[in-house]
C-alpha cells in the first residue's frame, strides 16, 4: 500500500453549509476517497509521526493510509467538550469509567485512526496499541463540528465508527442554524471502507438547541441541549 504525504485539512476548507431537513448531508461518498487494495501494516514511523502530532497538539488520523492532519480544535470546540464533560462527570465517577480525548478508535480493517473530541470507555478495554483502542469497547464517541471538519464528522466518521462498532456516536453542531445534536447508535454490522451510499447507523435521533437528547443504557439520561452551546449575554442597563 504506498503512502501519501500528510494531507492538512484547515477547519475553513469548506463552506459554511446549509440548514438541514435531513441530518446527514445529501452528499454521501467524499469524492478523494479511494480504498486501499489490502489492508497492510503501516511503517511505523508513520504510527511515529501520527503520535509527534498529537503530543504537539494537532489532530493526525489515518484515513485509509493517508494520514491526515487536522488544526487544533478552537475555543468552542473545547467549551462544548468540557459542557458536555461536565453533565457526564457524575456517570464517570460512579462507574469508573474514563475521559480520552487523544487516544483514538481504531477502524478496521485497515490500520486506519481516528481521534475523537471526546470518547467514553470503561476502565478496562481491548487495546489494538499505544494510540487507539477498538472501537467497540467505547461506551460513547463524541465529534464537534467546525465549519472545515463538517463534511467529516457527518459523512465520514459515522461510517468508520459504525465499522469499528461503536456503539453511540454524538455529533455536536454549532455551525447550522437552529444549533442542534444528533445521535446515531446501533450501527450496521456489514458495512464498507467505501459503503457512503447506506445509513451507517440504523437509529439517528436528532434535537435542536432548547431541546432534550436522551443518552440511553448505560448511560440513562436526558440531556438538555441548550446546557452544551454558548449563550448570548445581554449587558445590563447602567443604574440611573
């Protein structure tokens, strides 16, 4: 399998899209896409160079051999992450259960990589090596999109999630209007590196900002979506 050079994907390549009726994009198959012949092992000083940007601070995954970098997540990235954090932290601490956000999913049957912004697992899981576990030992896997990581978070990753058998994926998104978060769980057990064109997962349950999201066994709870978005403040009048 040869190797392309690191592709950087900016958080502004794509536009701003447009208000969804459905909540996965029409578009389904990325049209770069192209499957490997085989899966084979990677060089590790590809593993190497995936691990240095990490630690560094950039996103790097492998998608079907290509390894692919991503910019750090901005500042309401990372509020939504810790918000939702927050609202889970109660569950963690009861169960024993623990908060990785750079340690990623392996997705077969390639040496494919993906990071999340946020993954729940139990204390113990199957380990594939140091920089991902499999992915059906994850209780949760959490994206937050951005107007450059949109196209991926809706059309690429629950396919390579629903292939590694996660169970629960949640996409946080700022960027349409109304804000909203969408829930895909029980995922397909046959899919494709390159099956674009199926509903990866077969439940999608989607709530609007303002709304309540319920996360199911093991987690149990409603979620109030509004808790997870940033909230306009209005100055107060000066006293007269």
């Amino acid at each position: 399998m040869a190797l392309t050079k690191p592709t950087k994907r900016g958080r502004h390549d794509h536009p701003v899209p447009r208000k969804q009726d459905d909540p996965i994009p029409d578009e389904h198959e990325p049209q770069e896409a192209r499957q490997p012949e085989e899966p084979q092992e990677l060089p590790d000083e590809v593993l190497h160079l995936c691990m240095q940007l990490n630690d560094a601070g950039y996103r790097a995954e492998i998608r079907l051999g290509q390894v692919v970098v991503t910019p750090p997540a901005g500042r309401e990235s990372t509020y939504i992450v810790d918000r939702l954090s927050n609202l889970l932290i109660p569950l963690k601490l009861a169960n024993g259960w623990r908060f990785h956000q750079t340690w990623g999913v392996h997705i077969p049957p390639y040496q494919d990589l993906r990071l999340p912004d946020l993954m729940v697992a139990p204390d113990e899981v199957e380990q594939f090596d140091d920089m991902r576990m499999r992915g059906h030992c994850a209780l949760l896997v959490v994206e937050v999109c951005s107007p450059g990581t949109y196209k991926v978070d809706w059309q690429e990753k629950p396919l390579d999630y629903a292939r590694a058998g996660v169970p629960l994926y949640l996409i946080v998104d700022p960027v349409t209007s109304p804000r909203r978060v969408t829930l895909m769980s029980d995922p397909l057990p046959d899919l494709e590196p390159l099956d674009y064109h199926r509903q990866a997962y077969r439940q999608i349950v989607t709530a609007e900002e303002g709304e309540v999201l319920e996360l199911p066994e093991p987690f149990g709870i409603k979620i109030e979506t509004s808790a997870l978005f940033d909230q306009a403040v209005t100055p107060e009048e000066p006293a007269e």
